[in-house]
C-alpha cells in the first residue's frame, strides 16, 4: 500500500509539472506573437550588475531600438549597432570603433536581438511565482540552459495583461546576478530610414578596428 501511495503521488507531481511546464510554454508563445506583430520596439530600461562575493554592484541605464535583426543599443557610454551584417561597437570616451561581422554559431549571450525570444531554443522552462508590481501582475518563468552554460538559471517576468516582458534575472554559476528592468516599453515608432546604418564619416577623428 505504501508503495502504491508513493507511486500515485509520484504520478499526481508528475502530471501537475507537466501542466505548469505547459502553461509556462502557451505563455512564452504567447509573447513571441506579441513581439513577432511589431514593426519595431524602443525600450528604456535599468540593468544592475551584482556579485556579494566580489563586492560588485553596478548600475546604469540604457535603451535599445530593434526592427528585425537590427538594433542599435546604449549602455554605460557605448554604442553597440547591428545592421543585419556587421556589429559596430562604438565608445566616444576612447574615439575607438570595432567592426566585426555577425556570426550566430558565436553568439551565445542574449543579444539585443534576440532579447525578447532567446527563450525558444536551449532552455527548460517552468511556471514560477507571481509578483504584483505597482498594480501590474507579473508572472515568472524559470529557464534552465540544457547545454554547457555558465548561467545557472535565467527568471522572466511577463506582464500577465500586455504579455510583454518587465525584467529578466540572470543567475551565474559564479554567484553573479544580473538584472534587466524595463522602464519604458514604446512600439511601432517612426524611425529614421537610417537608424540602423552606421555612417563612417561621422567618426574621422575615431580609430576603426576592422576584425574580419
């Protein structure tokens, strides 16, 4: 009897899993249509760098355009700008450019890009809690890389009403916390024909390294 008990509760785990993993899956789809239905996104947002052992705590504020592929994002001074073909890095403080073609077997971090779909492919995901935020309930989905990672686990919280995402909690293995919080979430914006276009000319004063 015992072990028939322990079976059927094994069972009752199971099958309840299944059906958060499920209703984990229908709600990341569900954000991947919103995003696929816009012609851009401009977003403002805050990203906080944490590590207790190492004594590192770092914040700043950035903000990011994509249509696409394409992006042109700015964080902490520096200007990252992918025109479909090549990533342009640029930093003022230095006068220094560094062009290197994309190549989507290397690129392995959450890209600009791919900041808002990321999750389709090399992660489990399982239903997490729920947080109300300022009358906004969000809801969290952990995500578990499958592969080799020196990321532990990955936490989005989804915005239930808009299913957009708010933030994204990335845990390393090394104890590093990273945090992501949209501040303002802005879409189908008018954009300058060449917002994602990176004209040379602007930076004669600004040493240009070419890697490919």
């Amino acid at each position: 009897m015992k072990r028939i008990t322990q079976i059927a509760l094994l069972l009752i785990v199971g099958l309840t899993a299944q059906a958060q993993d499920k209703k984990a899956k229908d709600l990341l789809d569900q954000v991947t249509a919103k995003v696929k239905s816009y012609n851009n996104i401009v977003i403002d947002f805050k990203y906080a760098l944490n590590n207790s052992k190492e004594n590192i705590n770092q914040e700043s504020k950035g903000n990011v355009t994509m249509q696409g592929n394409k992006y042109v994002l700015n964080l902490m001074g520096v200007t990252k700008m992918f025109d479909g073909k090549k990533i342009y890095t640029i930093n003022p403080e230095d006068e220094e450019i560094t062009i290197q073609k994309f190549n989507e077997k290397d690129d392995k971090d959450i890209s600009p890009s791919k900041l808002l779909t990321f999750f389709n492919t090399g992660y489990k995901f399982y239903w997490d809690i729920t947080q109300n935020v300022k009358g906004r309930k969000i809801q969290y989905i952990k995500l578990v890389p499958t592969g080799k990672d020196q990321r532990k686990e990955i936490l989005l919280g989804i915005d239930s009403q808009t299913k957009n995402i708010y933030n994204l909690i990335e845990v390393g293995k090394n104890g590093t916390r990273t945090t992501l919080t949209v501040n303002s979430f802005k879409t189908n914006q008018p954009l300058s024909k060449n917002q994602f276009t990176f004209a040379e000319s602007k930076y004669s004063n600004y040493i240009i390294n070419r890697l490919d």
